[in-house]
C-alpha cells in the first residue's frame, strides 16, 4: 500500500457529508476547507448570506463539492430545516461541525446580562441544540461525528472574557456528556480548544497589552493559523484514526495551556 492511500484510508472522507455551522468565518471556512480536501460534501451554514456566497466560491475553486444555507443556531426549527436540506442533499450527514461563536471584551463589573445571554445562546445553546438536532438524524442513519469548538479559557480565566469563557466551558462540559451518552450508538463528540487564533469575533479586544500578555504566555510567541486546525480536526472525525476517540478537548495553542502558572 503507498503512503498516500494509507493516509486516505486513514484520514480521507469521499462519500460523507458534513456540515459545518458558522462555516463562513475564518476558522471555519478553514475547517471546511480541509474537510473538502479530504473528500468530503460541505453544507456551509451561517447567518450572513454575503458571506456564504463567498465561502462557496472559495471552496468551489479549490474543487470541493459544496452549498450554503442560512441558519439561526439558536432555533431549533431552524437547525431542523438545516438538517433536512443538508440530509436531501449529501443523503445523510456524516460530520458535523459547530462553529458558530461570539464575544465580547469587557470587565466583569461591566458585564451587561444582555449581552451574556446572547453570548451565552450562540456559543452554549446553539452547541446544544444543534447536536440535539443532528444526532437525531444520526441515530436513524448509522451514526456520525461532532466537533464543537471549545477554548483556551474552557479552563483557564482570562480578562474581559467572563460570558464567552463560561460559555466555552460549557461547551466542553457538554461534549463530554454527549460522547458518553451516545458512545454505543455509534456517535462520537469531541472538542477543538483553539489558542489565539485572531478572527472577527476578538480581534476588537486584541489591544497592544493584551497581544503583549498572550505573546509572553504562549511558549510559540506567535498567534496561531487557521489551517493548523485542520490536522486535529481530521484526527477527532475520522471513521478510522478517531475511531476510539470521543469525549475529548484536543488544545490547539502553541503550548499556550502547559505554560500556565
């Protein structure tokens, strides 16, 4: 067997579909990316339609099959619909991805409730009701694999993050208690916890102070790239190579978390 059908065999996708919520952003276009190149059929879902339009040609010229539709990951009616257009389309779907996320920087006695419950119903109850929703569909077509996108601060505090970290944690908290609910019906769920990666979502409270402490607290001294996910993103959701995976948080943070004193 050559090294290249082995890492197929190993890695490779064709024939499975995944969707990937909040796949129009960096990380997850990226993910979506990788996905396709591995060879699998790419539903992008995301509330920005201008947005959509451009991720799909992106991964159309790359060669990789793929269609958007519009989603509100905090609606269950909406994730629904999601599914059953993504199921009409690739047949079943295989993998999804949640990436949907928001933020926002501000000091604990500023903390506006408002804004931690909408921090709170994209990151957590979005997560939630999206793998309610899909593994719904799973369980009726021989099971799949989740990857939400946990964080750095899933565990560790940082500044300024309160909502958007306990809504992280959450998130891992979660994955795990999916994988062990669903690990013998053939369903796997497991986390990404990304380092700093600069995207939409925070680089309006990456201020020169707080790019200082980051680089000084990450062993790497650089942020990192969108595509050095797309290797642990394989490894978690692959029938094969994480086959015997589930209920993991896998940290992608240039040693960001070993360093923490």
């Amino acid at each position: 067997m050559s090294s290249e059908k082995y890492l197929d065999d190993l890695f490779g996708m064709k024939g499975q579909t995944a969707v990937v919520i909040g796949g129009a952003g960096a990380l997850g276009l990226c993910l979506s990316t990788g996905l396709g190149k591995a060879g699998a059929k790419i539903v992008i879902a995301d509330v920005r339609e201008e947005a959509c339009v451009e991720a799909i040609k992106k991964l159309e010229s790359e060669g990789i099959e793929a269609i958007y539709t519009l989603v509100n990951v905090t609606s269950k009616e909406s994730l629904t619909e999601l599914r059953e257009k993504a199921t009409a389309w690739g047949g079943k779907v295989d993998i999804l991805v949640n990436c949907a996320g928001i933020n926002v920087g501000t000091p604990f006695l500023e903390v506006d409730a408002d804004k931690w419950d909408a921090i709170m119903a994209v990151n957590l109850k979005g997560t939630m009701l999206s793998c309610q929703v899909f593994i719904e569909g799973m369980l009726k077509t021989g099971g799949g694999s989740i990857l939400n996108i946990g964080s750095v601060n899933s565990d560790k505090p940082l500044s300024r993050v309160f909502a958007y970290a306990a809504s992280k944690a959450g998130v891992v908290n979660l994955t795990q208690n999916i994988a062990q609910e669903f690990a013998t019906q053939g369903i796997r769920c497991n986390a990404i916890c990304p380092g700093f990666f600069p995207a939409e979502q925070n680089r309006k409270i990456l201020d020169a102070k707080r790019v200082e402490n980051i680089m000084n607290g990450t062993p790497m001294r650089r942020y990192g790239d969108p595509s050095e996910l797309i290797g642990a993103a394989l490894l978690l959701l692959s029938r094969k190579a994480g086959s015997y995976i589930t209920g993991s948080a896998l940290y992608v943070d240039g040693g960001f978390t070993c360093s923490w004193f």
